[in-house]
C-alpha cells in the first residue's frame, strides 16, 4: 500500500524545514506528500520554498501553494506558480475576490487544473449554504475539506449539526482529510498508550458512512501534531481505529489511492512514478 500525506507543513523560517518532514516520511513509510502552505504565508519567498522542495526531491512532494485572494492579480500570481509546479491552492471557504466577480479566484483554479485545499475554521463555515452554493457553481474544481470540516468536540450525540454538514458529500467534487485522532479525542494526562482506548466520537465514521474511502484521504497536519501525538501516532493509532469498521481496500484508498487518483482529474497532484 502506498501512503500519501495530503497535509503537512515546511517552512525555510518557521516549523520545520524539509528534510526534518522527509525523515518523518523515511521512517514511516511514506512515499508522498502534500506541502499545504501556512496560514498567512502569502509571500513569493515561502511559495518558492515549497516548489524548490519538490524540486529538489523529485517525486515526494506536491505543493500547495497560498495566495492573498483579496489581490486583484491573485489569479495571475495562481497561473505564475502553477506554472513553476504548483499543483494546489489553499484558501479559506470564505475567500472572494475583488471586483465584479467574487468568485474569480476560484475559477481561476479551475481553469489552471489545481486543487484547492479549504480550510475550515468551525464547523459552521463546512455546513454553511454559503461553500454549498460555491461547490455547485464549479462543478469541475477539486475541493479537498480539511481537518475532517472541523467537527464540534462538544457537540452531543447523535451530532446533528456534523450530520447536516456531511450533507456536502453529495457533491462529486467534495473530498475530505482526516487527520490523527488527536484532532477529535482530547488528549489524556497523564498520557496513556493508547491514547483513545476506544474513547473516539464517530466523526470520521460519520464521514466514511457519507462520503466513502475514495474520497477520504490521510493527513499528519505535522509538525503542529507533534504536540498532539507525534507523526506516527497520526497514522499507527487511525490505522488501528479504522480496522474496527473499515476494510483493508478502503484503508488503502483513504492513506494513498485517493490522492493519487486525483492525477487523473487534475494537472498531475501527487503524479506516481
């Protein structure tokens, strides 16, 4: 089974540098990642390191580049860097563009073949009729939903609001990751192995009822879940969940086949060798 990371972070000056990633990567058997830029690193500097990383590691990294969408050039700045290899965009699903059309920004990713990676910063924004309009009018652009669309820990079963966010499934063009488990369990102390021993909420069952392996896909969020549980963890302890209702052709889809398929939809993401 080949293992795809689709969300881990490097930064030249911030978090870790490549090769620190490309370790966690050597050891745990991972052959491929998606370099999802950082929150606010809209700057030529920070772009050209994620392409200079796949660059200058052939075949292991996708960049995931990051624009200020406010720009009114942002989508020439998307074609410049598509063009120097970025196979994505992340944006936040409330992002518009200026002028006489708001939605410039993400037609100019459709047209450029990229992905986008939506980041979500509650719950609400995932459930909103807001990205369920966006969603239907590009029906031909790749929207990859992070962080499993930010589940409220809080909410109490059986997770009306998360259910009625899931509803998005029912758009073919809606992916979603789904991280370690430390992003929905609360992490003991003191710390116990494992970690959730069972105490897992149902939300990435939830999503794997609504949406299906072939349109879930793994992501460490490393270095940030470092604090949480460790690289590894991210992918042994979901691993191990994930045999409790999900089979070993679906596991594989979910840590590496989907992401790999979506070469055949896009400009190349995460192109096998």
């Amino acid at each position: 089974m080949m293992i795809v990371d689709t969300h881990a972070h490097a930064s030249p000056f911030w978090f870790e540098p490549i090769e620190v990633l490309l370790f966690q990567m050597n050891r745990n058997g991972v052959a491929k990642t998606m370099l999802v830029a950082i929150n606010g690193q809209t700057d030529e500097k920070y772009n050209r390191y994620l392409i200079e990383c796949a660059q200058k590691f052939p075949g292991r990294f996708a960049p995931i580049i990051l624009v200020d969408p406010e720009r009114a050039d942002a989508p020439t700045m998307l074609k410049h860097w598509a063009s120097q290899g970025a196979e994505g965009v992340r944006l936040k699903v409330t992002a518009r563009s200026p002028g006489s059309d708001p939605l410039s920004i993400w037609r100019a990713c459709a047209d450029l073949g990229l992905v986008v990676s939506c980041q979500v910063r509650r719950l609400e924004e995932f459930a909103s009729d807001e990205l369920r309009i966006l969603v239907a009018a590009l029906p031909n652009l790749i929207f990859i939903i992070e962080h499993l669309g930010k589940p409220n820990l809080d909410e109490a079963a059986p997770y009306p609001n998360y259910k009625q966010a899931l509803n998005l499934a029912r758009f073919p063009n809606v992916y979603i990751k789904v991280g370690g488990l430390g992003e929905i369990c609360r992490r003991p102390y003191p710390f116990r192995e494992p970690f959730y021993r069972g105490e897992v909420p149902p939300f990435i069952k939830m999503a794997y009822d609504a949406f299906g392996a072939a349109r879930m896909m793994w992501g460490s969020n490393y270095p940030p879940s470092s604090q949480v549980e460790g690289y590894r963890n991210t992918l042994g302890y979901l691993d191990e969940y994930l045999d409790s209702f999900c089979s070993a052709q679906d596991q594989a889809w979910m840590f590496g086949k989907t992401a790999l398929t979506l070469s055949s939809n896009q400009r190349g993401v995460m192109n096998h060798e």
